[in-house]
C-alpha cells in the first residue's frame, strides 16, 4: 500500500521480530509445519510484505489479529516478510505458534490450503503497492525515497495472479480475497483476479498508514455457540468493505462480484465501441470525450478514474447510441461493485501543481503504466479501452 507517511516509524525490522517473539508469547509448535487439521468453517491466510517504514504496523496488526485468534471453527494464519526474513504464525487467541516458513505466496498459500482445509477461505494480501502502476511519483518530502528498490513491494498484479493461479488451479478459488494495500480497487486489476476468487475488497485509492483494524475484520469469526451461524463469503466481504474504510482516506473499500466482471468487461467493450465511432465520426464529439475525461474524478492518483462517474458524464452531450451503452455500462458496474467504486487507467491526464498551502498528504499524484505492460492486462485486451487512447493522443 504505499501507505502515507509511513517512513516516519522508527523501530527496525530486527526490533519487530523480536518485539514479537517477546510481546506475544508465541509457541514454537513445529507439528504446524505440515500437520493437516481437520476441515472447518473458515481459513483466512494474511500474507505481509513490510519494511522499515510499516514495521510498527505490522506489529499492530498482529495484535489486532491476536484479539480474535483461530477457534475450533475458523483458522487464521499469517506469512510476515521482512528483508532477510520469513516468520509464519498460526494466530491464537492472544499468542501464536511459530512454523517454519519459505519466501513468497508461491509457498504460503498452498500450504495454508493443504494444513489448514475449509469450506470457505480468504487470502489477505498487505504491504506497499501501486495497484496496476509501473511508477507513481510520490511527494519526496514526505517518502524520502519513490523508486521502487526503495521499498519492500507486494507482488504486482501479474505476479499475484501467476502465484495463485497454480493452487487454485488444484483446488477451489478463494472465497474472498481482500488488499489492505493501496491502488487495487480498479477494472484492470478485477478482472485479472476473477478466477481466483468469488469476491474481492480493496480501495480505489490510498490506504492510510494505520491500514485495516484487524479485530474489527476478524470479529465475525469469534468463537462462539454452535448454533450461530459463521457469515457467508458474501457477508464475510461485505462486511470489510462496509466497516474498514479507513478514516481521514479519500477513498473507502470497494467489493466486487468477481462472477460479475466478464458481463462487465462485455459491456465495458460495447461502450468503448459506440465512443470510438462517435469520436472518429464527428470531430466535436471527440473533443467531448477528451473533455469529460479530463472531468472525471480520480482518487488521489490522477490516471485513476473514477469509472461509474465517467459513465454518468458520457450520458450527457453524446449521442443516443453512447449514451445507450454508457447506461448498459454503469448498470453492469452496479452488478459487480457491490461497495464503493472501480478506477480505470487513463494516461492523457496531469495532476495539477501543488500549492504551497496545500499538504503532501492531499496532493493529487501522477501515476503511469509502460503501454506495453498495460496491454497485457485481460481487461484491456478483451474490452479494448486502450484504443481510445491513441484516438485522443494529445
């Protein structure tokens, strides 16, 4: 996530294994290495990529975890990678055990699968993140450092569906997969991942430093009698996306319908196609085009737009045909983003100069993907909305 000002916390990462082993009082239970539990309700699996400037909330998020803690009905279970060092933790109820470990999603989750089985199971994904951008470019005075090298990264989308795509392959997709990471809440990224899960939580735009309060996640998987029943994959998601929006964010969490995102994508390369002929038709409604995208809202990112807000633009000025499929287009959106909202790529945008009066932490970034690398992506291959971009080259 690249989670704002997080460069001002100050424990080291050698400090916050420590701080974990001593604080939480974890049991070295090597029987959790490859023992296989039996089946129950829920498994959720937490993989965290941090560095020195999350470490501090790392920690924190432990203990959150900590306040809920696997049961006899629900599994949770988290991978901590740090530079130079992998930890995974079975959560318990105010501890955890310690099992040996390899680097990466690549081992993590089939091993959560396999030890850990479940009728329903969510993967978490937290750290630094760009969402679907190769360089965002950060205000220097508040990180320090923008290149890449200078952080501990998630994987990106490519890698994050190539890593899943073997275990789910084997085995049933993820009820829910959620980011407590910044940027993955757009189109590109959805419907990259609708194979691998029923649904999935993640923001638009930023996610504050503080990043999820796990209790409040996990509190619907409590221990409690037999007779009240765990939420569904649906609710589990809903919940998240209603209850986590993190406060002072401009953005809150989205939920999407993954089942939803090829009737989406359909409509999405319909409304491309009427926009296309408008534009290549009548040179004024070209200039429109280029107008309302310049218009559209983008959260905290100016190439992220804001794509039901765009489809709500185009019903104005263009012809019927356009306007027809951009209300084809937001209902399909209503279908697949059950919370919040989806962003869209588009690069012939700046942000604007910022003010001296106005904070690094509400400044509107620039953030931009190679063409070539944005051309791989599935959405944009199967609806063709980087077509568009040629058409209004400025």
């Amino acid at each position: 996530m690249t989670r704002w000002h997080a460069t001002h916390a100050t424990i080291g990462v050698l400090m916050l294994i420590v701080c974990v082993a001593a604080c939480h009082a974890p049991v070295t239970d090597r029987t959790c290495d490859q023992q296989v539990l039996e089946r129950k309700d829920w498994t959720i699996l937490i993989h965290m990529v941090t560095d020195q400037s999350l470490e501090s909330f790392a920690l924190r998020d432990l203990r959150e975890m900590e306040q809920v803690g696997s049961n006899p009905d629900v599994n949770i279970a988290v991978q901590l990678e740090t530079p130079g060092r992998v930890q995974r933790y079975v959560i318990r109820p105010g501890s955890h055990d310690v099992c040996r470990s390899d680097v990466g999603l690549e081992s993590f989750v089939p091993w959560g699968r396999k030890t850990r089985p479940a009728d329903h199971q969510a993967l978490v994904l937290w750290g630094h993140s760009r969402g679907i951008a190769d360089r965002l470019e950060l205000p220097a005075a508040d990180f320090k450092v923008a290149g890449r090298d200078a952080h501990l990264w998630l994987p990106g989308v490519m890698e994050v569906s190539r890593a899943l795509a073997a275990t789910v392959a084997s085995s049933a997709k993820f009820d829910v997969i959620g980011f407590d990471s910044c940027f993955w809440g757009s189109i590109e990224a959805a419907h990259e991942l609708r194979g691998m899960a029923r649904f999935m939580v993640a923001s638009e735009g930023p996610i504050d430093k503080r990043g999820w309060d796990y209790a409040a996640a996990l509190a619907p998987m409590k221990a409690r009698a037999p007779a009240e029943a765990r939420p569904d994959a649906r609710a589990f998601a809903q919940h998240i996306a209603r209850h986590l929006g993190t406060p002072g964010s401009s953005a809150g969490l989205s939920m999407f319908d993954l089942e939803h995102s090829e009737a989406t994508v359909g409509a999405a390369a319909n409304f491309v196609t009427a926009l296309r002929a408008a534009a290549i038709r009548d040179p004024d409604q070209r200039r429109l085009l280029s107008i309302l995208l310049r218009h559209t809202k983008a959260v905290r990112v100016r190439q992220f737009l804001d794509l039901t807000d765009f489809c709500r633009l185009a019903n104005d000025g263009f012809d019927p045909p356009v306007r027809q499929r951009a209300l084809a287009m937001e209902a399909a959106l209503h279908q697949f983003a059950i919370e919040g909202s989806v962003s869209i790529y588009y690069p012939h945008v700046l942000a604007p100069d910022r003010s001296a009066e106005e904070p690094a932490s509400a400044a509107i970034l620039d953030g931009f993907v190679a063409p070539t690398a944005y051309g791989q992506f599935a959405f944009v291959h199967d609806s063709g909305w980087n077509q568009l971009f040629d058409l209004l080259q400025p």
